[in-house]
C-alpha cells in the first residue's frame, strides 16, 4: 500500500517539476525560423543595497526576471535584442524643521527588448551568434582577409634575408623610422620587401614584417 502511495506521489509532481524551468536565453538563432510570440520592451530598477553590489548582479536578477515573462506568455526560448544598464547615484541636501537631511540615491535601471519565441519540432541552433547572448553580453565578430602572394622570383627572398632592419626607435608617433602619415613607398624604401599584405575590413592595407622584427 505504501508503495503505491508513493508512485502515485510522483506522477503528480513531475508535471509542477517541468512548469518551474524558465525558458532559456539563446546564444544562437534556431536553425529553424520560431514564431515569434511577442517582442517587448522594459525597464526594471533596482536599488542598489551597498557598495559591495556590483552591476553584473543585478543584471543577472534582470535576465531572469526577462525568463519569468516569456514563461508567463508561454515561450520556449528568449532572444535578447537589445541591453542597457545605467547608474543613478544622487545625494540631496532637505532642510526642515529639525535641520538638515541628507538623502542618497542609489539604483540601477536596466532596459532590455527580446523576442519571446516558440520553437520548431527542430530546435537545432546556427552557429549565427544572438545580439546578446545568455549572460547579458555582445559579442563583436570581425573577419580580415589574408593574402599571401607567391613570390616567384627567388631573387626577392634572398634580398629579403640579406635586408638589415633599422633600429627600433619607438615614439608616440613613429616606430623604426616610420613616421605616422608616412606614405607606403617610404615604408618599402626603408623596411624592405614585406612578408604578408593584410586587407582590413575598413579597406585599409596592412603589411607585416616577420623576419626579425
């Protein structure tokens, strides 16, 4: 008797088990497109207890209090859109009756837009990064093409191990005689023939010297 008293037990349990775990943040988009339930806007303030809190804290309360609201709306997952955090530290001198009154504030205000989505059958994730991932953080991605050209005249290497660099003189505004303004010409005339060109992503060209520099 006990022991189906206590089977019985579980089955009733389990669903309010499942009902508590929060919809999760997603560091990366679904492969398939959710639909989205809703996406809003908000504002919460906190009052900041002691000196000792540091922002991060709050901004962890912030998220789950964003996983709370998608579960409330039946969400399975939490897109983060956009993340600002401000401090407010105000002191404000009163006078009355009894004197002067000094009164400190002390809060943060966190303001966040996310996507509170439902997900496919599929819940297989891109390797397409979110704006801001599931500690509140962005992440900045940048690409930089390499080119190496092959050098086809041997001539050019041995010249290249023979070339004796200048002496490193670093200033604010000039490093081995290389001033800031300096035109690429002047650069190959007083450091030789480079070792790899780089294109920025701006359309700025880089070039490295790795033999003894």
């Amino acid at each position: 008797m006990k022991s189906s008293l206590f089977l019985i037990g579980c089955v009733v349990c389990s669903p309010v088990l499942a009902a508590n775990e929060l919809p999760p943040i997603l560091d990366y988009y679904p492969e398939c497109a959710p639909q989205v339930i809703n996406n809003p806007s908000d504002k919460v303030v906190y009052d900041i207890d002691s000196e000792s809190e540091k922002t991060g804290g709050y901004l962890q309360l912030a998220l789950v209090e964003l996983q709370r609201k998608a579960q409330s709306v039946g969400a399975d997952a939490v897109i983060i859109e956009r993340i600002n955090i401000g401090n407010i530290d105000r002191s404000i001198n009163l006078e009355n009756d009894t004197g002067k009154i000094n009164s400190s504030v002390k809060k943060i205000h966190v303001l966040t837009t996310v996507q509170n989505i439902k997900l496919c059958d599929d819940k297989r994730l891109t390797t397409t990064p979110t704006p801001y991932n599931s500690k509140g953080l962005s992440i900045s991605r940048t690409e930089t093409v390499v080119m190496l050209p092959m050098l086809s005249d041997t001539n050019l290497l041995k010249q290249a191990e023979k070339f004796n660099a200048p002496q490193a003189i670093v200033t604010i505004n000039s490093a081995y005689g290389i001033k800031l303004g300096d035109s690429s010409s002047q650069l190959f005339n007083l450091m030789g023939p480079h070792s790899v060109q780089l294109l920025l992503d701006n359309g700025s060209m880089a070039y490295s010297y790795g033999r003894n520099l």
